[in-house]
C-alpha cells in the first residue's frame, strides 16, 4: 500500500470564528482520520521517535493499537509512561521532538504523532467507565511542590507505585502553567481537570491556596512526616525589558495578562480582574507565550494586536502552528523591530489614580540581523534613524520568565544558579538530602514535555531512595 506523504490535516475552526470565541481551535481527528493517519506509521524496529520524546512514550505500539481500532488499549500503552496524554497531544512541539525524528520524515511528513496521542486520549475521556484504582500504600509520605506538569507528572509515576503523595498548589486551582498560563483555545480547562481527577482516583491529595516558602516551608513538610520533597514551583517572576514606561497603566507581563484571563475569567462580560476592552495591543516577543497572549487580546476584543518581534520570522521561537493560526486570525506581525520606549500621557480626569500614566503607544527601532550570537542565531542591531511609534492602548511583555524565587530565599541548603533555577544532578537531586526539583524551577521556562520528563526522572530517583531507606 502507497504510503500518503502528507499527514491528515487537523480539522480547525475557521480563522474568522474563532478569533471573537474562546473555544479550542483545532477540533481533533475523527476515527477514520485517525485510523488513516495511523496506516502512515512504518512501525521501524529501531523506534527513532521514542528518543525524540522526553517521556519515552512507546509510540510504535500505541500507534499499532489505532490501527486495529484499539484505541483503550493505545491509551494504556500512553499511559505507561506519560499522565498527561490529553495535554501533550495538544500542546507538545511534536515537530522538534517525536515527529522530528521519524523515519518517515527523510522523505515526506512526519506521521501525525501528536493527533494521534490526542485522539486516542479524548477518545478515552469520552469512553471510559472505570476509573483509576489506587495501588496498595507502600507507607513512605512523598510532597510535591507545584501542580504544574512536572508535579503533576511526579505525582503520577509515584502514585502508581504505592505513594502516598499530596501536592500543594499555591494558586485556587491545579494545573499550573496548564491552566493560568495556555489559553482555553489551545487547552480547554476541562482536559487538564479531568487529568488531575485522574491522578486523585489513584490516590494522590491535591491542596490548593498553599504556597511553599509562606503558608509551610519544606522544612516543616519534613516535620510533618514527608520524607521526600519534590519542587515544581516553575517559573512565574516575569522578565521585562528595563525601558522607559513599564511602569505605566496598561503595560503587564504575559503572566498576569494570560493568568487574568485563563484563571481569573477576564473575558466574562463583568469581570472582576478586568485587562482590557478594545483598542490595540502590542505584544513583546516571539515565543509560543507571545502567540497566546495576542491571540487572548484578539479574543478579549482588541480592534488590532501586534506582534513587534527583534529578529526574523526564521527565528521566531514559536510553534509554527501557533504562528501560522495567529497570522490567519489577522494579528501583524512586526518583526525586525525592537522596542525601546513605552509612551503614555495622564488624564486628571480618569477615575483611576493618573499619577503614572496611561500607555498611549511603543516607540519601536528596526533592526538588522548580523552575526550570530552565543545561542547561535544572528543578532539583531539596531539600524541608527530608523525609531517609529506604533498607538496602541496596551503592551504585553513576553520575553520569558525566571524560576520562582520563594523557596530558594525561605530553604535553607539549596543552591541555586545565576538565573535563579535550583541547581540538580542527572537525577533531580538538589543540593538537600530529600529534596528534588525539576521543570522551569530548574531550566527556567522550557516546555511542558520537558517539564515532564524532569518529573518522570525525579520520581524513579525518589523511589530508589526511600526503597533503599
């Protein structure tokens, strides 16, 4: 049989729909499609795309069970290795990582890994009856710090194994970076409350409103029986440009923009952490946070959002998908373009304390990209004459985060790096006997796969340490 050499397209709302809608965008293969797309897979014996995942799902096999129409028994092979498989199926970089390196790539598309996972994970949220049944305790206490993916997913592998696990989240609800910081259009809160009932159906606590570092420290988890700490507290300090008018009204980070909107329901018609209503937005950044703040601003009425970018569309750091659904959505990118100012004005008579001003546009500068710098693109320089101000109402910087700083300052032994990230071995120990970490707490802000593995390889270094205990 011919092999098709383009994956089956992901069926989608259309661009002009979903820009004034909040619902998901891409709306998942039907059985058929999946069926379809499955046939494509070569079934190598060598299985390049499991080392291109940082869980190690056994692709080969989940794949083969599609195509026998087994989609129960493809979602327990998924759920060998990974607890979030509705998650990554709608948010992993496939195209960097599994689908990267399979052999059907060398000469046409890769084989639609991720749809796969996504289909065979809704399929069995929509089929299952039976839920997770909890393994017999072990009796060794284990915490865990954030109920982001890495938490979530050390929680998991823990659980299975006769743990018993609490994770403490310091925000009302579990999830993350999965649920205050991806936008329902991209991950739908549903998914991610359905993965985190599934983690409690095998026996894991989940407490909300409790922040490491003030409401307990680790020091007291040990204290009250724990014998192990596990801190995913990812990295939610912001990073800003350092020019001038950050501090005026109207300018936020993309952490609290996208946290106002996915947690704290901006969007609702009378909300009670308004962002913003109209006008036009600037959004600072290239990176897959940046697509989902502009796309958020669109979609929380904005009449016009821009991306102003300081190097090249080939080096924007973004999914290409996202970008190709942000440009068909109509947000301009400006690329090439460096901010150097915000410019605001007062008004005396707004409500609202005018001390500081209120943004009234971003004074940008062109650049040019000339030889590469220590991460191996082409830097960016700015062309002299070449400053121009775009009007917007709004700017939204999304040039990255810093790992949380709470549980450094308030533990004491832990080291930490330059950046702030917490400082581990190969196996996600820290500088503390008992105490782990993993994901953005330690690489700063990365992917949620990556997030992942870190938290897979820390639950199999916690459970050799307290079985050799």
């Amino acid at each position: 049989m011919a092999i098709d050499p383009k994956k089956h397209e992901m069926p989608t709302q259309a661009p002009e729909v979903r820009a004034h809608n909040f619902s998901e965008v891409a709306l998942g293969y039907d059985q058929e499609t999946a069926v379809a797309e499955a046939n494509r897979c070569l079934n190598c014996k060598n299985r390049p795309c499991v080392s291109g995942c940082p869980v190690n799902i056994h692709i080969p096999e989940f794949i083969a069970k599609v195509k026998e129409c087994d989609f129960e028994g493809a979602y327990q092979i998924i759920n060998q290795t990974s607890s979030l498989p509705a998650v990554c199926g709608r948010v992993c970089p496939q195209e960097s990582q599994c689908e990267k390196y399979c052999t059907l790539a060398k000469k046409f598309e890769a084989v639609g890994i991720g749809r796969l996972e996504r289909f065979v994970a809704d399929w069995h949220n929509a089929h299952a009856t039976e839920k997770a049944q909890a393994p017999e305790s072990n009796g060794h206490k284990v915490a865990i710090v954030g109920s982001g993916p890495s938490g979530l997913t050390c929680a998991g592998d823990l659980a299975k194994k006769g743990y018993k696990v609490s994770v403490f989240e310091a925000l009302h609800t579990a999830g993350g970076v999965l649920v205050y910081g991806i936008p329902e259009f991209r991950l739908p809160k549903s998914i991610v409350a359905k993965e985190v009932e599934t983690l409690k159906d095998l026996g894991v606590d989940v407490e909300t409103n409790v922040i490491i570092g003030k409401t307990l420290t680790i020091d007291e988890l040990f204290d009250m029986g724990y014998e192990a700490v596990f801190v995913g507290s990812g990295a939610g300090l912001p990073n800003f440009m350092n020019i001038p008018g950050e501090s005026l009204k109207g300018v936020y980070s993309a952490n609290e923009f996208l946290t106002r909107s996915n947690l704290m329901k901006a969007y609702k018609d009378d909300p009670k952490t308004p962002i913003m209503k109209g006008g036009s937005v600037a959004v600072v950044g290239g990176g897959n946070v940046a697509m989902d703040a502009a796309r958020t601003a669109l979609r929380l009425g904005a009449e016009k959002v821009y991306i102003v970018y300081r190097r090249s569309m080939e080096e924007l750091p973004a999914r290409k998908e996202e970008v190709e659904h942000a440009q068909e959505e109509g947000i301009d990118f400006r690329l090439l373009h460096n901010p150097v100012e915000i410019l605001g004005y007062n008004n005396p008579d707004d409500p609202r304390d005018p001390k500081n001003g209120f943004v009234s546009g971003i004074r940008c500068v062109k650049m040019e990209l000339g030889e590469p710098d220590a991460s191996g693109r082409r830097r960016p320089v700015a062309i002299p004459g070449s400053e121009f101000d775009l009007d917007v109402t709004a700017v939204v910087i999304a040039i990255g985060t810093s790992p949380n700083p709470l549980i450094k300052s308030t533990t004491k032994g832990l080291e930490v790096n330059s950046h702030g990230g917490i400082i581990v071995n190969e196996d996600g120990l820290t500088s503390r006997e008992g105490v782990y970490a993993g994901g953005d707490a330690v690489t700063g802000a990365a992917t949620v796969i990556s997030a992942m593995g870190a938290g897979k390889v820390a639950a199999k270094a916690i459970d050799e340490y307290l079985s050799a205990k």
